[in-house]
C-alpha cells in the first residue's frame, strides 16, 4: 500500500522526483486531485544498486476508483 502513494505522488509531480521543489500549494492541489480523481497513471524509472549490480527498471502504475 506505500507503493501506491509513492506512485501517486511521483504520477502528480514528476519534476519533483528530479530535483524541482513544488510549493506547498501546488503539493496540496496535486494531491487533491489525485484523491479525488477518477484515475491515475504514472511512469518512472527506479535505480537499485548493490555492490555488485546496478538496475534501472522503468515502472508504470495505475489506480483505477472503484466505487
């Protein structure tokens, strides 16, 4: 379930994820209207390294309401 706000987050404010900083206000509206949205899709790429191995898989999300 943390996944998902991560997701959430990350579909709303993709600049942030690259080193913008939202105001507070763009943050808040962001996050209304992923709450009372419908719908969501998001794309990234998460880079996961260890000692030996380095990975970047691209992800995709959806939230779906169902109400």
């Amino acid at each position: 379930m943390k996944c998902l706000w991560v997701v959430a987050f990350l579909s709303v404010f993709p600049g942030s994820a690259l080193g913008g900083a939202p105001s507070a206000e763009s943050l808040i509206e962001g996050m209304e209207a992923t709450l009372w949205s419908d719908s969501n899709h998001g794309r990234f790429t998460m880079r996961i390294e260890t000692e030996y191995w380095t990975w970047e898989p691209d992800l995709e999300a959806w939230m779906v309401r169902q109400v």
